[in-house]
C-alpha cells in the first residue's frame, strides 16, 4: 500500500481534506494528514516512510529528501514550485509536480479585487476612479494570466499582454494585444498584473526602469512572487511618482517603510491569498492526489518540473 503524506503548514479546507482523502483510499493508498506543523522536525518525522508528499508552500528542501527515505513524488498543490529544491529532488530521484491551473481564477479575481479596492481608496467614502478605459497588461500570459485579461476586458479596459514563451497569434485569438517587448507593455499600461515566476531572470527585473515608463496613473499588482521586485527601485519611484500605487498579495521586505510614508498608495494581504477560496483549495488538492495516484499506477509525469 502506497503512503501519502499531505503536509500543510497552512492547512487545505475541510472540504478538500475530505475528498482529497476519499480518492486516496479509493485508490487503495494511505493518507496521513500534518496540518499547522509548528516545526520542521514534525515535518521530517512524517515523511520518514512516505512514498508521496502532497504540499502548498511547505519548504520541501535537501534535509527533507534526506528523511524520506521511500519517497518517490512530492507534488505542488499550485502553479509556483519554488519552495522545492529541484537539485536535491532530482539528486534523490524523486519527482517534483506542479498542478498549473488550478488555483488560476482565485489568483485573477483576487488581484482584480485588490484593483478595485485600491482605486476606491479602500471604500473610505472619498471618490475614486473606475477600471473602465484604463489599460492593463499582462506580465506573463499564462493561466492566471489569461484570466486576468479575460476579466479585465469584462470591466471595459484595454488589454495588453507580454510573455516571451506564448505566441502573437494565440494571446491575440484572446481578443488581447500582444507587444513586443516589456518596454512597450509598460508604456502603454496604467495597471501591470504580474504573472511571472521567481527565477534567475526574474528576479528583482521589476525596477525603476520598467516602473518608470508606466502610464499616469500608474500601478503596479504583484500575485506573483516577492523576489521578482526589486523593492530599492520600488522605494525610489514612489518618491519620483505621486501617482504610483502599489498593491501585492505578498508582503515586501520594505512594508514597514512603504506603509509609514506612502500607506494610501500601496496595500498588502495579510499573507498570500491568491489560492484562498474553497474552490481553489478543491481544485488543486484533488489534481494532486490524482497526479499522484497516476504516477504510480501508469508513470503518469506529464506534469514534472524537474529532471
């Protein structure tokens, strides 16, 4: 019988529990919950004789592997990987899944909420401004990505998009504008939603130069990753531009600075929010245990993202 842990220091809903562990017994697998672990020994412990690990943003790194002597898979509930060590996976053969997708129209309306909100000025009585007629583009076309433009061109506004890896001709069957550049993408937009993973080209890409192009008024939505920022250019076009907003779902390094001088113009979530719905937390805890009920029964890896 195969041994699944779903280890999740910020826990799955009830609901998706529930039937993220009735598929697995169905399947004849053995589920084991660690929900709120307050150390990392807990986590180490429990994964000591698992074949399968199913985690959110749980930091799954070498010590772990080390652990885990059985393990074989670790699958993401979510799009980002980058709480994995795909070095240390690969190393101790095992394989690293995502479950892209699933979480993408939280994420969206999310961070078309935080848009909204912002320019009500958080609903403090004062007038503010609409989304229709302004632009937005689109930092990354992927799921979330494609969502967002949906969305948005449902609010009346211009859409734009840019992403390296998709085509003219499929963003653009979207009913979206394709650039050709990153440049171009934010001298044409008075919103930028950001879609792009932490990685070595990215991170810290977002600077002064890409911010400073942006249209009046500017601002700039980060459902993404912290690490993409490059929070000392941040600091500096908030001084250079009174109309500059920013609005993240992630809390920067920088907060406490952000929220003494500029506390109208740039708001964060309490913590990460993007996947916070019952529908997304169904979604993507049961891709996973089915991604990795499919693994073991028909080396399913149509989803690995290491090698």
């Amino acid at each position: 019988m195969k041994k699944v842990l779903l280890a999740t220091e910020k826990p799955f809903s009830k609901r998706a529990v529930e039937q993220i562990n009735a598929i697995a017994i169905e399947a004849g697998y053995e589920m084991t919950l660690l929900e709120k672990y307050s150390d990392k020994s807990q986590l180490l412990q429990a994964v000591a004789d698992k074949d399968a690990i199913i985690i959110r943003s749980d930091i799954i790194d070498k010590e772990v592997f080390d652990a885990a002597k059985n393990l074989k898979i670790v699958v993401r509930a979510g799009a980002g990987y980058d709480n994995i060590d795909l070095a240390a996976a690969t190393a101790h053969h095992v394989v690293a899944m995502n479950t892209p997708g699933q979480n993408s129209n939280a994420v969206a309306e999310l961070a078309i909420g935080m848009m909204i909100y912002e320019a009500r000025h958080h609903f403090d009585g004062k007038s503010g401004s609409e989304l229709m007629g302004k632009s937005i583009g689109i930092h990354a076309y992927g799921n979330v990505g494609k969502r967002v433009a949906t969305l948005a061109k449902a609010f009346g506004m211009d859409v734009y998009a840019y992403d390296p890896y998709v085509s003219r001709e499929s963003i653009e069957a979207d009913g979206v504008t394709c650039v050709a550049s990153l440049e171009d993408l934010y001298r044409k937009s008075n919103y930028i939603s950001l879609h792009i993973p932490a990685t070595s080209e990215t991170k810290l890409s977002i600077n002064a130069a890409l911010l400073s192009q942006m249209l009046v008024p500017a601002t700039l939505v980060n459902t993404a990753r912290k690490e993409v920022i490059n929070e000392a250019d941040l600091l500096k076009i908030f001084e250079i531009r009174p109309d500059f907003v920013y609005i993240t779902d992630i809390e920067p390094g920088c907060a406490q600075e952000l929220e003494e001088k500029y506390g109208n113009r740039y708001l964060h979530t309490a913590k990460k929010m993007g996947a916070q719905t019952e529908e997304a937390n169904v979604n993507a805890g049961l891709a996973a245990i089915r991604q990795v009920i499919n693994f073991f029964e028909y080396n399913d890896t149509h989803f690995q993202v290491n090698k």
